[in-house]
C-alpha cells in the first residue's frame, strides 16, 4: 500500500495523476529511436507504446494506481500491429482472446478497437469462429476478430469507436459489411477512422446509424456489387465531424451513390465540423458541395492541415 503522503491522496486525485500520465506527449522520445527513414507512421505507434509502458509502470507501483491504469490501458483494444505474417496476427489474436477470456471484466473496459490490416490475405480475419476457412488440417480452430468481439459484445457498455488502419486494401469488402453489421457496432458505433485502406466498401457508412465522426486518410472506394440488403432499409447516419484527405473518391459516393443505393449514405444537413487538406485539389472540389449540403449547421471548416501520410489519424 502507499506510503504517507501518497497514501493520503483522495481517488479523485489519484486518478488525476494517472489521466496526466496518460495525457503526456511521448512523440520527441518516439524520434530519437527511430531513423530518418522510418515512416512517421512508427513514430506515432511507438509513442503510443511509450504511453502504455509509462502506465503500466504505475500500475505496478502501488494497487492503488492499479484500477485507475487499466481503465486507459485497455480503453483501446490494437489487434495487428507490427504483425506482418498470418501467424503473427494469429498469435497475437489467440492471446487478446485468452485474456479477455482469463480476465472479463477487462472486456468492460474496452472502448476503441484498432484494427491494422498488415497481410495482404486478411478476409479470414472477418471470418466467423465456426467457418472452414478458420480450421487447420488437425482441426484446430484460428482465431478471428469475430471471435474478440463476440467476447466484447457482452460488456455492459461495448465499444463505439473503430479504427482500421492498413496498408492493405480489405480482401473481402462484403464480408466486412456483413460482419460489422450482425455485430453490436451496428447498434454503438458512432467514430469510424479508416487510415490507408483501400477497397472500402460504402455500406459500411450506412450500416451504423448512430455514426457521428468520420476520418478518411487515404482511403479508396471498392467497386464490388454489394448486396441490395446492404444498400438500403437501413436508418442513414447523420455525420457531425468530417476529416478527410486524399479520400475524395470515397466522400464523392457518400454525396452520389452508385446505382443500387436509393439513397445517400450519410445525412449532411447536421454537420458542424469539417475538416480537409487544401493542397489536394480533387478533396477541395468537394468543399463546395458540402458546404452547400451543411450551411445550416456548420460551425468550423478547418483548412490548415497539413499532415500527410498515415500518421494523420494519430493527431485527432
């Protein structure tokens, strides 16, 4: 237990002091340890790992940090990362599942999923826990995302905010869609961030209608014919924030639908927070469009940023 004066702290104090842990700005640390050639993208990651490390040392300095720290450390569930090969994202799959199973209240506490779609054959990722595609020649059974989530789904409170971060375009867009629809993000997602992907399918913006904030950095559309179910009979979400860069084929079918869809996928006529790069020509050609779409209830247009490459998404 802690010592005087520590031990004197009230809870709400205590948690101050990990909240400001939490908060500190790892990035300068982050550059040191990387080369000039690495992508910002490490950077960013590496600091975000520097976060989790300096929590973690508290957590294990006094119990009494201990309940505090690992609200922050798993408000935000990162399945992929630096895991190039299926094996890897397999193993590190196996053993998100065999905490989560161990250990169900650290289920409760997640909030955010980010998902890294590092392999170029990643549809068995979206795949059920039951399907041929996940069982080996021995019969075992591979873990998948639908396994975590079916985990998570029995939270009290299950995550709302999805981050999917590539390079890798989705290898099976309809089974995405599918997927995320029969899962409880149909029912709580309301932040979607999607980083250097490619093949998006635009169901995936129709299938969540609480969606509130949108980001798209480098993302490109997927030309598959989606099934009529995906495309219509669903409640469209009204966007409060959009952040979008050298995405401008995919906002442009969020305005105009290919055939197929009887409706635009997002309601624009609630948006207050519109953010774009204005040195991308093709994103600027959207600005008036939108403009037009959400003169009522606009509030900030951001034309200042800069950011370039998949770091982006870390700064928001």
């Amino acid at each position: 237990m802690l010592n005087p004066p520590l031990s004197l702290l009230s809870d709400d104090l205590i948690d101050y002091l990990v909240e400001y842990v939490a908060s500190l700005d790892f990035t300068n640390e982050a550059v040191n340890d990387l080369s000039l050639s690495d992508p910002s993208d490490h950077i960013a990651r590496l600091s975000a790992s520097y976060s989790d490390k300096a929590l973690n040392n508290l957590s294990l300095a006094d119990r009494a940090f201990t309940e505090s720290c690992q609200k922050h450390l798993f408000r935000t569930l990162t399945l992929g990362r630096e895991t190039t090969t299926r094996g890897k994202i397999y193993k590190r799959l196996t053993k998100v599942k065999r905490i989560l199973d161990d250990r169900p209240l650290f289920a409760t506490l997640v909030r955010k999923i980010q998902l890294f779609i590092e392999h170029g054959r990643n549809a068995w990722i979206f795949q059920n826990p039951s399907s041929e595609e996940l069982c080996f020649e021995d019969g075992a059974r591979d873990v998948s995302l639908i396994s975590i989530l079916h985990l998570l789904a029995n939270s009290p409170i299950p995550p709302h905010e999805l981050h999917i971060i590539g390079p890798y375009p989705f290898e099976d867009p309809i089974l995405v869609v599918r997927q995320l629809a029969e899962s409880f993000f149909a029912h709580t997602l309301t932040i979607l961030h999607l980083v250097a992907c490619e093949n998006v399918p635009l169901p995936l913006f129709l299938l969540c209608p609480r969606l509130k904030e949108v980001l798209l950095d480098t993302v490109g559309h997927a030309d598959d014919k989606h099934p009529a179910e995906h495309c219509s009979g669903r409640e469209v979400p009204a966007l409060e924030l959009l952040d979008y860069c050298d995405s401008h084929t995919v906002v442009k079918q969020m305005f105009s639908p290919p055939p197929g869809f009887p409706t635009p996928v997002i309601l624009w006529s609630k948006l207050r927070v519109l953010i774009l790069c204005p040195h991308k020509r093709e994103d600027m050609a959207l600005l008036q469009p939108i403009l037009d779409a959400a003169c009522t209830t606009l509030e900030e247009l951001h034309l200042s940023s800069l950011y370039l490459g998949p770091c982006r998404w870390s700064v928001l």
